[in-house]
C-alpha cells in the first residue's frame, strides 16, 4: 500500500497551477536520463499492448477478493487495547488504517489506540514504549522497518506483548515466532508502483523520458520504486529514467530537487510521484523549470485531494489503493498473531487506476475516501468478518 501525505506537502490544491492534461492512464537507482533499453519496434508494441491491459484490467471496480482462510481460534478481545504506531499518521492512508482497524477490531471487542510516530525513528521508539507501560494488549506498527528500532521491538516481546511488524516483509535479521509478526502488503502497493509505470508507457506508445520520485522512508518504500522501474526496464525498451531520491521529512525540499532534474534533462515529459500528496510539493519545482505546460504527472495515493486534481488535470493518472480494505488487512493480521494463527500476506486487495474518464462521476468527498464506493462493494469486509468468526 501499499503511502499520500497531509502536510505542507498535502495542503490543499485550490490555486495550484495546472499541469498540461492528460490521458497516461487511458487503455488507449537509474543512471540519470540513461534509456533503459535498446530494444526495436516490435518489442515497443509489444511493451505497449501490455501496459493498455494492465490499465484497463484495473480500471474496473470490485467487491471481494478472495475468501480469507478462516481462523482457527480467533480472540476474545473485550476490554484489550490495541496500540496502532504508523510511521506518521499525515499520510491519509496510514491514518485511515488506524480508524478502520477500530471499526474492524472493535467488532471483536477491541478498542485501539493510535500514537502518531511523525517519521521520527525516536518518535515510534518512544510511542512502543509508552504502550508497555500503558498496558497495551497488543501493539501493530504501521510501515515501520524492523531494522529501524530492533530494540524497541524486542522490548515489547520480552515483555510478552504481541508486536505485529505491519506493511513490511520480516527484515533486520528479525524471529517471527509466536509475539512477533510480520503482516507484507508488498505485493499489492508494488502493484501500484508497476501500474503507475505501465501509464507513462502506454500513453508515451513506448517512449516515455520520466522523472522518478524515489521516496527513501524505508527499504520498503525505495523497493516500490525500484519495481516501478524495473517495470520500465522489461516493458518500455526505449524509456529513459531519471531519478531523484526524496524523504517524506524533506518533503520541503522536493521541489527544488525536481526543478534541478528538469533543468539538467530538458527532455523529460513525465513526472512519477510516489504519492499524490507531493504534487502540491512538487509543484514550485515544476513551475520555476519552466515545464508546467509539457510534464504529465502521474501518482499513486487515490486520495480526496489527488483525485480532484485528476480531475482538474492537475493529474494524468492516479493509481488509488482503497485506504479502507487497507486497515481490514491491518486488522486481519492482527487477529491471526492474537490466535497464533499464519498470517496472510496481502497479494490482492482494493486497488483502482483513476483516469479523467471514470473519475468524473465520483463524489470526490473525504467520507468517501473513507469508504469503498471508488472501489466497489464491501461484501469483503463480510468475508473478513466471517473467516474471524463473527456472525452477526
């Protein structure tokens, strides 16, 4: 999910300047503006013809995703606190994770604490530890890398407090083992990022010259560039990547980082972000480069804020990940570590490719941000329910 950002890297986009529009999402570490690929014209069409399936394949909606494997035991959670640390809750997503999962665990009796790390490592280090001494159940970390507070981690285990590793792959020389957990949605938020690049590729018939947004959070976040790349590299034989590494922290500074990029690769006709809260960040950069009028942008986030500029055309493409669904997921792994249970990485889930054409007919609102409608039903929240075992 698998991560758009209220800041000032997310404020509201009323007044930004449009960005030239714009149809990259319609069916119809590089080396600095390095082609990826030799490659001749058969492979060309042949990248391109992929790149339209893709995107129309995930143009549709849907209600379920596959039936969750049911839990053997599932917990009793009346009277238990579930402390929720995300990396930082002004990424939308990772705030709407923790309201959900309250929705979600709530239906097992759960109340759930949320403690906003703020992309501090001492900041996350410190909400850990505060949940021991306040007595938390259980504690779920949102997209925080192991290796980043193993000591913080291993606090809470030795103390007997089931920790679940949430949004990453085991890391750090980590032990899953019966309080530590890891929940992977890598497979779904990689997704996205192959998405965002099969855009550029199809609306470029294969000739794309993008700038890519890296953003450095974590190991995490820099593999989801990386397999947006590679993507690039199998697929668009004649594309040529530039890149730009940028921190969620430094978010201030991304604009002129950009700027800098066009400047030195004039050539550049597509921007990918790895979130659609940094265009507003992202903007001044592209502006003072003189590329307002010939950059297509394309993002992934699927928030209030990056659908109404893709609605404006303000975005070319914005691959959306359903926030919602995210925190069941959260919840459903939580459920399997209090059980002992396996838990289940996330390959499948609410994911959307946004273009100016299905967009339109959206109620772009935050309640619905917070919702299923942009993605479909919510018949899977009964599966989720029913494989807990809560019937009613």
């Amino acid at each position: 999910m698998a991560l758009p950002i209220r800041s000032k890297a997310a404020a509201s986009l009323v007044g930004a300047v449009a960005i030239a529009l714009l149809t990259a999402c319609s069916g119809g570490g590089t080396t600095d503006s390095a082609a990826v690929a030799g490659g001749d014209s058969g492979a060309v069409g042949t990248g391109v013809a992929y790149a339209k399936a893709q995107l129309k394949k995930y143009e549709v909606t849907r209600d379920a995703y596959g039936t969750p494997v049911p839990v053997p035991k599932p917990p009793d959670l009346h009277g238990k606190t579930v402390w929720y640390v995300p990396i930082g809750t002004g990424v939308p997503v990772l705030a709407t994770i923790g309201t959900q999962m309250q929705n979600a665990l709530g239906r097992l009796g759960a109340s759930v604490h949320v403690c906003d790390g703020k992309f501090q490592p001492t900041t996350i280090a410190d909400c850990m530890n505060t949940a021991a001494t306040q007595g938390a159940s259980a504690v779920v970390t949102g997209f925080v890398d192991y290796a980043s507070a193993p000591s913080a981690f291993q606090s809470l285990v030795g103390r007997g407090i089931p920790v679940l590793v949430g949004g990453v792959p085991v890391t750090g020389g980590a032990k899953p083992g019966r309080n530590l957990g890891f929940f992977d949605p890598s497979g779904l938020t990689q997704q996205a990022f192959r998405l965002m690049s099969d855009a550029a590729i199809a609306d470029s018939d294969g000739k794309a010259k993008a700038l890519v947004v890296k953003l450095t959070d974590s190991s995490v976040t820099t593999k989801n560039n990386d397999v947006g790349i590679e993507e690039l590299k199998q697929h668009c034989p004649k594309c040529e990547v530039t890149t730009v590494d940028t921190l969620t922290a430094d978010m201030s500074r991304l604009g002129s980082a950009i700027s800098a990029k066009l400047a030195a690769n004039p050539g550049i006709d597509y921007l990918i972000l790895p979130q659609d809260a940094f265009l507003q960040a992202a903007l001044p950069g592209i502006q003072s480069a003189g590329f307002t009028n010939k950059l297509k942008v394309i993002a992934a986030g699927g928030t209030t804020a990056g659908l109404r500029a893709l609605k404006a055309g303000q975005l070319a493409c914005n691959v959306g990940q359903g926030a919602v669904y995210n925190g069941w997921g959260f919840a459903d792994a939580t459920v399997r570590l209090l059980a002992g249970a396996p838990i289940q990485p996330e390959n499948d889930g609410a994911i959307r490719v946004f273009t100016k054409d299905n967009v339109g007919g959206l109620d772009l609102s935050d309640a619905n941000y917070n919702g299923t409608a942009w993605y479909g039903g919510d018949r899977w929240q009964r599966d989720f329910l029913t494989a807990w075992g809560v019937t009613s």
